[in-house]
C-alpha cells in the first residue's frame, strides 16, 4: 500500500506518493488549482491505482478545502509548521536545525527532534522572485530565471564594499554587497536587474536565517522550496556562510517536495 502526501501551497500544488517502506514512487508540482483537481491530475497521469493508497495526507494552506475522505480514503491533515520541520530534518538526517521554507512567502521554523516551533518569516519569497522578474521582461517561470542570471552583472546593479571604501574591513570581503540596487545605472540589462532582484531576495532569506539562530547553538539552516533547487541561490548563501562563524546551509535533495514529504513522516511517526 502507497501513501500520497500533497502540500497545496499558495502558487503551488506538490504531490507525492511513497511505498510503505517510504521510498518515492511519483512526484508532481503542478500550478496553483483546488486540490481535488491537483490529486485527480497525479493519479490519471501516473496511472496510480486508488485502491492501493492507504492515506492521504493534506498540508499547506490549501488543505481547509477539503472536509471529507478523498475517494473514501483516510485522509489526513497535517499542520503545515510540522510538515515544513518534519521534512527539513528527515531529508537531511539532522536532529535538530532551522528549517526555512522559501514558497510564495518564506517561513522560519525551528525544528528539534518532535518539536516545531514557527519563529516567524518575511513576505519576500518565491512569488516576489518571479513576479518582479516577469515585471522587468520577457519572463514566465524559475527556468527562464535561471537562464538570465548567467547574462546579468551585479556590477551594473549592485553597490558593493569595494565601491564605497578603499580601507580594508576586515569582516566584510571587498565583493560584499553595500545596497542591493545602490548601483543601477544606464547600462543596466534586462538580464542584470533579474539577476540583481534575484541575488537581493536570496541575500535578504539568507542573512534574516543567519539572524533567527542568533540565540541558538544550532547553526544548521535548511533551506527547502522549489525556489532552493535554483542554481545561484547556492553561490549566495556560501558567501553568506564565510560573514558568518559556525553557520552551514544544507538544501537537500528533494527540496521542492521536502514539505509533502514531511506531512507523510509527521503522520506516519504518529502511528
């Protein structure tokens, strides 16, 4: 028997089934659309058979939509907190971390063994990522993104230490952004403000982490959301890494799911 874990976020549907030994079988992310129509999507186009799933297990803010048994099957809802902390720890085989789920919106959530606590998060998230950059041009999703980010140059875009002092700081690296956009000039791209409002968005998740485990000896951070599995959000939380002692991001495999994932485990620790 399979259990289906669907995290139905603000933007995004994401979907998982897993074997009773927990291994993934399929897994789907689809747009933003009412749940019943995202699980009836995933189960026509991979053929999944209704009557070898067990559970079916509803977290993210999508799942007060449904208030019966999907095709009379258990179905269980997960809080989204718990889900989030659960599959930060479980994907990356840690006890203990901060967990932060970059989605339309980010959230900070402070996992330790059965415990989850939500310390917060900011509105700057995977929606302000792509609806500033379908703003500025011709773009339509994180692929197309990723694409223009090896166009852009901060130079155009960014103001950094090296451009506001000739004195050697020695805690800041002469590359260390002074203010993001301090520097957008004429000659500015298409191509190098996507890349400058993408390296603003990481830089601010990243830097508000580092801030949230300030009073923690826990240093780990872990980051999840599909917007994690982007390219150059790891040349920046490296530079985060080398301003500040101790701190390590892990972004694991699976991060775009690391949520459904989670509300399956949470459940299934549960029974």
């Amino acid at each position: 028997m399979s259990i289906i874990g669907i995290d139905a976020g603000s933007s995004a549907v994401k979907l998982v089934q897993v074997d009773s030994e927990g291994k993934i079988l399929q897994k789907l992310m689809l747009n933003k659309m009412p749940v019943i129509k995202a699980i009836e999507i995933f189960i026509n186009k991979e053929k999944i058979d209704k009557n070898n799933i067990s559970k079916i297990v509803l977290t993210g803010v999508g799942k007060d939509e449904i208030e019966y048994d999907i095709y009379g099957i258990p179905t269980i809802k997960v809080d989204e907190f718990i889900a989030i902390g659960t599959g930060g720890l479980y994907l990356t085989n840690k006890k203990s971390g901060l967990v932060v789920s970059i989605g339309t919106g980010t959230a900070f959530v402070k996992a330790k063994g059965k415990t989850f606590k939500h310390i917060g998060g900011t509105g700057i998230g995977g929606g302000t990522l792509l609806n500033l950059c379908k703003k500025i041009g011709d773009i339509s999703s994180i692929n197309d993104i990723n694409n223009s980010i090896l166009k852009g140059n901060l130079k155009n875009v960014d103001l950094t230490i090296q451009d506001v002092t000739i004195k050697e700081i020695k805690t800041l690296p002469k590359d260390t952004t002074s203010a993001n956009f301090g520097k957008l000039n004429e000659n500015a791209s298409k191509d190098d403000m996507i890349l400058g409002i993408t390296n603003m968005i990481f830089e601010t998740i990243g830097v508000m982490a580092v801030f949230a485990t300030q009073s923690s000896k826990n240093k780990n951070i872990i980051v999840l959301g599909n917007v994690a599995t982007m390219p150059y959000i790891n040349t920046v939380l490296k530079k985060i890494e080398k301003l500040h002692k101790g701190i390590k991001f892990i972004i694991p495999k699976q991060a775009e799911f690391a949520t459904a994932i989670g509300a399956i485990k949470s459940i299934n620790k549960e029974t």
